[in-house]
C-alpha cells in the first residue's frame, strides 16, 4: 500500500515533477531545457505548496500551490471543457473522452493508482526515485495507447513542457517556446561567463601585484572590452548594454494607445526609457512609472500610482531620471534638465524639498515659501486682491482687500500713483508679489453693496402630494416611482435620506434635464443649493407642481444635441457596414435638415427670451449706466475709519 497522506493526487505529484525539473534540471533524455547540470539533490528543492515555482504550461507566471501550473493556464483548460458532465472533455494525459468528474480519464486515473501502489515513497530521501521510476512506467504503457492532442487531431509527440499528448503543429509551438526559453538561459548564463573572468583577472592582477587598485583597474578594463550578450553593443553591467540592463532591472509599462490613464485614453504614448512611458490625451498628459523606477523617485514626492502629471509633478521625474528624459527634452542637457527641475519643485513644494534634501531654505530661494510667509505676517491686515478704475474719479483705484486672518472682505479708494508704487517689492523683501497693503485710516472704506441675489425657495411636497406621485401614471411608472422615492441620498451635513424625505423637509427648487454626448437623457431635480437628484423619467414627469428650470431656448438646443448624436450614429453604421451607404446618406441629409430647422427654432425662442428680459431690465446700454452710476454713488459715500 501507498505510504502518502490520504488526498494525494497522482496528477498533483507529475505537476510537481515537472516543476522540479524546471526549477533544478530536467532530465538530458526527454529533450527539454537544459540548464546547469546539478550534481546533488537540494534538500529544500522539493516543490511541494512552494508558491515560488514556474508554471509547467508557460513557464512565465507563478504556478498554483499544489498544482503546476499557473491560474491562467488552469482557466483556460477550464474554459476549453466546460460540460460539466464530463461529456465534451478530454482527458489531460491522454486525450481520451472523460466521462466522470476530473480532468483524466478512467484509464489513466487506473494507472496511476496502480503505479502508486508499485512505486511508494517510502521517505523524503526516496522521492526522487520513486517518482522517476513511476514516470518511466507510465510513459512506456502510453506507449502503447492511441493517444489524441487537446485540438482532436493524433498526438505524435509528448509535449517536453508539459508532458501532454500533442499533435505536431502544437509541438512546433512546443518546440519554439522552448527554443526560445533556452537562448534566454543561455544568454544569462553567457552574462555569467563574462562577469566570472573578469572576477578571474582581478584576482589575477591582484595575486601578481598586491596592489588592489590596479586589480580593479584591471577588472574595469576587461569589462570596457567586452559587449553586449543580446546586441553587440558596449557592455554596462551583468554582460549587457545600458538599454537591455535597464529593461531587465525595470521593466516595461505596458502603456499603449489607448490604454487607460488618470486623464482619458491614451492618444500617444512613448516608451522615453525603460520602465517609463510618456502619455499624451485630449487634454492633458503626464509620464508613467513601472514599481522599479517609481521606487527611486525621492519620497516626499513620490506617487503612490506611479503617475505623474505633465504641469508640475513630471519635475520628480526629471530630478530622478535627467538623462532619460532628454531624449524627449532634447533641448536641455541632462545636468540642466535636474536643475531646472530641482528649482521647480523648491518654487512649488517648498515643504517636501526640504525634507527630501534636508537643507532649510532662506529667504529669496523658493517664491511660494516667500509670499506664505509674507501672507502671514499681514494676517491682520487688508491686503489687496483685485484692482477697477473708479467711476467717479480717473485718477483713483477702487481696491478689492482681503483679510487673511478672519476672511473679511472690503473695498477702498486708493490714488492710482500711490498703489503702484506700494505693489512694489522693496529692498530686501520677498514674497510681496505685487499686493498692496490698506491703510483704513488714510484710505476711504465704500460701504458694502447690499445682497440682491433673489432668495431660491425649494418647493416641498405634503403627504398628499407624495400619495398622488405614487399613484400616477401605469403600475409599471409606479414601481419605477416607488423605487426612487426609497433612494437614499447623503445631503451636505452628512445625514442620510431617502427622495421621500428630501421632497417633504427640504423640497426642491426645479427640475431638469440633461443630454449626454449619446444622446440621452437624465432627469434630474434641482436643491436651491445646486444639490442635484438623479430620478427616472416617470418620477419626473410626476412631480407636475416642480417648474422646469430650462428655457425654451435651451431646450431647443438639447434637441439639437440629441440629433447631432444620431448623426454621429449613422456614420459609424455606415463605417461599420450596419446599414448600407445610399441608406445611410439618405438619413444623414434628413438629419442635416432637422437641424438647420431645430437651429431656427432656437435663434426664435432665444430672440424672444432678450426681449422680454430687456423689457423689464432694459437694455444692455441701461444696465451698464446704472451700474456705472450706483458705483460712483458709493465711492462719494466712501468715508476714512480706523476700524480694522
């Protein structure tokens, strides 16, 4: 009888020999990779619930303890049999029809149990035996078998990788991974080569001279002379060239167009260096860093994501990588690419600079740490925010004055000569950037312009209103009510409520519509603090006693964005084949019509709304001479107070 544990899988034990012959060495005879021989078994080799080991199928991502091979490799055996009665199966070993639950057939399940029994593991020391000795009685009775490869065609051949029954095109297959598996080792272990004799002539050099600086010497020298083990080019470092050593010590993005990123897909995207991408979008762009590289970026300004956008952040990469980035900057060299980075972020990130370099900055070093220090040393004072000319008078200044300490706002009339000469930095002072202090005992205050926004009042429903909102329309509208009135909402205090609550306590101010790039549409209600509340068509063709806040100008112009979108639809039918060309240029010239008429319709709807708004404001001429006079009113009004 077998000495395993009770749930031991014979096809769990092949998967883990294949692994060891992959991690320590595969046997010379069955043809696959060879590697360095290894003279002893390694008492820690054995693969069992290693979760460090290669996959057996691909050799590229780490297998599934307890089984060879990875979860991609699993997934797609997986969804190549997915009866899971067995039927349309086909045994793993064998190719052979399945027809009860797992992945081998009766046959084999048969052989492997019986194996078990003739070939026990006695041991740990007799794994290896064992096993070789299972496996060579195993293959020499599926010799005998008519075997079938995972496409249905006849196996001719084993899979060298994997052990599988294969047919000879997915043999070729088999054959060139692992050809191509096998120059990749054989340049590592070239690399190898190289690194031991120019170790060989260090000690050499060493061993003639005693002097350890003209062993190095001689050690750089030999590495001068020799190149790169991939392209012929000039060694860098472990036999390879700075720009594969890079790619093997960093990696690659994986950024393409197209891909995803922080600001929209991708319209260029360049490899600049290994392990970092420049990305272009529609609107904005940045770089992005692979973990290897992200990692060297100085902490105080690292990303945690690995992006960096292209107006401020990019200067953490060009500080860390200058001479990567100047084959897109080509017009700074490497040395005036970090300084002028260096200098970017002690301007804008005064803070994290210091403590990435641990030097204090001084006054006239950074103008973001001059102009906070500045700004707090006039906390409580009016200090100028925006400057108008004075309707009453040409040659003053009406100041807009801010109060950093408590928020306070005022406006003041300041002589124009006096406030371009007091914007001014002075000698030895930094951080001004052309603010003007207020004097409120020499400057006139003008009173403060009286709040005349209209007051917005939300329109709340009572209980009846809620009962007839929910009783409206066809019983499919009303479950589509019901459902919005028990959505939940979290308000700006924090608290939340459902739609129900909100309409009753709080109500709403109107209701609208907006139209998507597609074309559709999403109803909304509006809070008279701008909250908005997404609700299905019925709930917002129920709520009759909510006004609709578009004009009819606006609503005009929603219609033409729906119709811009259906011509954006019948040209890609048309592109794609949906629908035939005469078909489509027929639609499209209807649609062209509809708009130049939905166009008329809203210059109409837009001609009527100024009237009528001029109508009770006046026009734009008025307007302006009544601003112009209620300001220079208030500036005769400005009086001198020592009040802060």
């Amino acid at each position: 009888m077998s000495t395993r544990p009770s749930g031991f899988d014979p096809n769990q034990q092949r998967a883990a020999d294949g692994k060891w012959e992959k991690q320590v060495g595969s046997r010379p005879e069955s043809g696959a990779l060879t590697k360095r021989p290894v003279q002893e078994w390694p008492e820690d080799a054995w693969p069992d619930d290693d979760p460090g080991m290669p996959c057996v199928s691909c050799g590229a991502a780490e297998a599934v303890p307890g089984d060879g091979r990875c979860q991609a490799c699993l997934d797609r055996e997986t969804a190549a049999m997915p009866d899971e009665t067995g039927t349309a199966r086909s045994c793993r070993e064998c190719g052979r029809p399945v027809t009860g639950p797992g992945k081998l057939c009766q046959r084999c399940v048969d052989l492997h149990a019986r194996l078990d029994e003739e070939y026990p593991i006695e041991d740990e020391h007799a794994q290896a035996q064992a096993a070789a000795d299972r496996e060579k009685a195993r293959e020499a009775e599926r010799e005998t078998w008519d075997l079938a490869c995972a496409c249905g065609q006849p196996a001719l051949y084993h899979q060298v990788t994997c052990g599988r029954p294969a047919c000879e095109a997915q043999q070729a297959e088999c054959d060139a991974r692992a050809k191509a598996e096998q120059k990749e080792i054989d340049r590592d272990n070239a690399a190898e080569d190289k690194l031991a004799a120019a170790d060989g002539a260090f000690d050499a050099e060493y061993e003639r001279t005693g002097d350890i600086t003209q062993a190095e010497a001689a050690f750089e020298a030999y590495l001068e002379q020799q190149t790169c083990t991939r392209c012929g080019q000039p060694h860098h470092a472990n036999g390879l060239c700075k720009r594969h050593y890079d790619e093997q010590r960093y990696g690659t993005t994986g950024i393409s167009e197209g891909s995803r990123t922080p600001w929209g897909e991708a319209q260029i995207a360049t490899e600049v260096a290994p392990g970092i991408a420049s990305v272009h979008t529609a609107g904005h762009g940045g770089y992005k860093l692979t973990p290897e590289r992200n990692k060297l970026v100085p902490a105080p300004f690292r990303s945690r994501s690995g992006w960096y956008e292209e107006d401020g952040e990019w200067k953490a990469v060009g500080v860390t990588f200058p001479e990567e980035l100047t084959t897109e900057r080509s017009s700074m060299t490497a040395d005036e690419l970090r300084e002028h980075c260096d200098a970017g972020l002690r301007e804008s990130s005064p803070d994290e600079w210091e403590r990435w370099t641990g030097r204090t900055l001084q006054p006239g070093e950074s103008r973001t740490r001059d102009e906070r220090v500045w700004t707090d040393a006039h906390a409580d004072q009016f200090v100028s925010s925006t400057i108008s000319r004075s309707a009453s008078d040409p040659d003053m200044r009406v100041v807009k004055a801010r109060r950093h300490a408590d928020g306070a706002v005022a406006e003041y009339l300041v002589p124009a000569d006096e406030y371009t000469a007091g914007s001014m930095d002075r000698p030895g002072e930094y951080g001004r950037a052309g603010r003007f202090v207020i004097d409120p005992s020499r400057h006139p205050r003008l009173p403060d312009l009286p709040d005349e926004k209209p007051t917005k009042v939300d329109v709340r429903l009572t209980d009846d209103d809620v009962a007839r909102l929910r009783e409206s329309g066809t019983a499919k509208s009303q479950e589509r009510i019901a459902k919005d009135l028990r959505q939940r909402w979290r308000t700006r205090d924090g608290n939340v409520r459902t739609l129900e609550e909100l309409l009753k306590e709080e109500g709403v101010h109107h209701k609208t519509v907006y139209v998507t790039d597609k074309g559709t549409s999403q109803y909304s209600l509006v809070q008279a603090d701008g909250s908005s509340l997404r609700v299905s068509r019925q709930t917002w063709m129920g709520l009759s006693n909510v006004k609709d806040g578009r004009s009819p100008s606006e609503q005009w112009n929603q219609e033409i964005h729906r119709t811009h979108a259906k011509i954006e639809k019948t040209q890609r039918a048309i592109e794609t084949g949906e629908t035939s060309y005469r078909n489509g240029r027929v639609r499209l010239s209807e649609l062209n019509l509809e708009i130049d008429r939905l166009r008329s319709l809203r210059k109409q709807a837009e001609e009527k709304e100024r009237k009528a708004y001029e109508a009770e404001h006046g026009t734009r001429e008025q307007r302006e001479q009544r601003k112009r006079d209620a300001q220079a009113e208030r500036e005769r009004q400005a009086r001198v107070t020592d009040e802060a």
